[in-house]
C-alpha cells in the first residue's frame, strides 16, 4: 500500500487508482493504442480503458499473453472492445509492419500511449544496430508515432474530438548522463551505465512530446502530448537487478504503488476531461509536476526531433 495521501490540485494523490481516475469518464467511440499492454500497468490501462467503453487495441511483443490479458478483460467485461496485435519496439521493421496493418485496418485512433519500456539492461544492440534502451523505449514509439500521426489527425478532424498522445516516461529521466542525450555516443558501450542508459532514453520521451506539440500547435491540430512518470511501482523491469528486485519485493508492499495506482496516471492524462487541451506537460501521480531542466530544452528536444528523424530515415 502507498504510504502517501497528499492530493494535488486535480483532486488525486498517489493513492489513487486508474478507476477513480476515470471515473464517471464515458470513453465510448474512441479508439486507443497501448503498447507493451500485456503485463503491469500496461494490462492495467487495457483494462480500465475498456472498462470506460474506449476500444483498445494492444500492441504487444508477446501475442500469446496479450491474448491471455484479452480473455481476462472480456471475462470481467463482455462488452469489451479488444484487438491485440504483434509489435517488436526495438525493430523498426516490426513498427513499420504494426503501422501499415493498423492504418489498412480503416480504424480511427483518437489515444496512443506509449506505454512499453524496457529498464537498466546490459549492454544490447537492437536489430538496428541501436543501444536496446533508447531504441525500444524512444526511437522504436518516435517512429510508430510519426506513421500514426496523419491517422490521428484525421481521426481529430471527423470526430471533432481531442486526440491524446500519452508517452510514459520516469522520473528516472533526471538520471541521465551529463549531457542529457549522448549523439554522438548512443552505441558506446565503452562509456556503457545501464542506469544512466534507462535515464537517456526516459528524458527522450520527453524531449519528443516537446517537440511533438509544438509542431503540433503550430500546426493547429486538435491533439495534445503529454509524457509522465507513473511512479514507483513493482514490476519486472528490474529483471536485470536481481538485487535490486529481491529488495523491492521485501519492501514493496509498504513503500511502492500496485498495478492499480501505478497506471492511474496513464489514465488521467488518457482520459479524464482535465486534462483537454493540456499539452507539453509531465505529469506525476495525476498531477502536473515539473521534469529536469535537461527535459524543458526546446533546443535540445528539436536537436533529438532532427537526430531521430535521420535514425528512422537513413535514406
């Protein structure tokens, strides 16, 4: 149980769970894309978003357990509206393939959360050739972001309604390296902090949710991004650290957020009608919190737009 109560001007704390968030929310007509839905707080938001009548289409790795999270949601919920469809993040083929079906399905797509993260690896290279952290958890949702763009505008235009780009990010992001993002040294493995590496690719998140809305803004389309930290929740990111993790399991129960709370969050910037026309924010415990310095540079947000453009373009 978390030990903490405060509540912050939207009305919630950390206590607060992804059903009290959306509460009283009716999400019927709309359509939601979730990655890496199928454990945690992603299953988590699956769920609740289903629950408030919002169709969900789960974006996963595995589609042997994202159908088992399906089969779950359909049995509390009959009237569930539940896709589940294959997505590698770290392989911009698999993003590419995941787009192009998508887009063939003739589906609208009013909320993409960028949910999926993998946290504190060893040193990995992607099948692009690409440290496995910054290209699962930023370049492989940059990417699938940039080819859902034009859908979720026109879906913004004929619904008439808001389209929300949620990125989960960490508070882990204030733990980056020195310089924020590394250029020039992404696949260093010399220079290798599996830490400062999670951080690095956490701070992207943000940096592209910047960039996104300006240039969203700018072009006057009715969609807002928005990234945040979900808290400090249980999860089997920390696979790599054993110790860590074992710590966490002793302890958890008294100092960390479970599932529930730890998707709340995600939910309410989804969701909740508080957050219409909020964009460029990072939010913690349903809240509007403030992120490193590093994460409000617009320069260095438009440097990692440009860098990451040249990343998913090489051509």
């Amino acid at each position: 149980m978390w030990i903490f109560g405060w509540k912050g001007p939207s009305g919630f704390s950390a206590t607060a769970t992804a059903e009290q968030v959306t509460q009283g929310v009716d999400g019927t007509g709309l359509t939601a894309i979730i990655t890496g839905s199928s454990s945690g707080i992603g299953a988590e938001t699956a769920r609740v978003l289903a629950l408030r009548g919002v169709h969900v289409v789960m974006a996963v790795r595995n589609l042997d357990a994202g159908g088992n999270v399906k089969e779950a949601i359909l049995k509390e919920i009959p009237s569930a509206q539940i896709d589940v469809m294959q997505l590698d993040l770290s392989s911009m083929a698999s993003v590419r393939k995941f787009a192009s079906e998508y887009m063939s399905s003739g589906l609208p797509l009013n909320i993409l959360i960028n949910n999926a993260g993998i946290m504190a690896t060893p040193f990995m290279l992607s099948q692009d050739k690409i440290e496995l952290q910054f290209a699962t958890n930023h370049v492989g949702h940059f990417l699938l972001t940039d080819l859902l763009l034009e859908t979720m505008k026109n879906t913004a235009r004929e619904s008439n309604q808001e389209g929300r780009i949620v990125n989960l990010s960490s508070e882990g992001h204030r733990f980056a390296y020195r310089e924020g993002i590394r250029f020039d040294k992404i696949n260093d493995e010399s220079g290798y902090n599996s830490i400062f590496a999670y951080g690095q690719s956490k701070l992207a998140n943000i940096l592209h949710i910047t960039e996104l809305a300006r240039r969203l803004k700018e072009d006057g389309v009715n969609i807002t991004a928005n990234a945040l930290h979900p808290g400090a929740i249980g999860t089997n990111l920390l696979r790599y650290h054993s110790v860590i993790d074992g710590i966490v399991s002793l302890v958890g129960k008294y100092v960390l957020k479970n599932i529930e709370q730890g998707a709340a969050t995600t939910c309410y910037v989804a969701l909740n009608p508080q957050v219409k026309g909020v964009t460029a924010q990072y939010f913690s415990d349903s809240n509007i919190a403030k992120p490193s310095s590093h994460a409000k540079d617009a320069d260095l947000a438009k440097r990692l737009w440009d860098f990451t453009i040249r990343l998913t373009n090489p051509n």
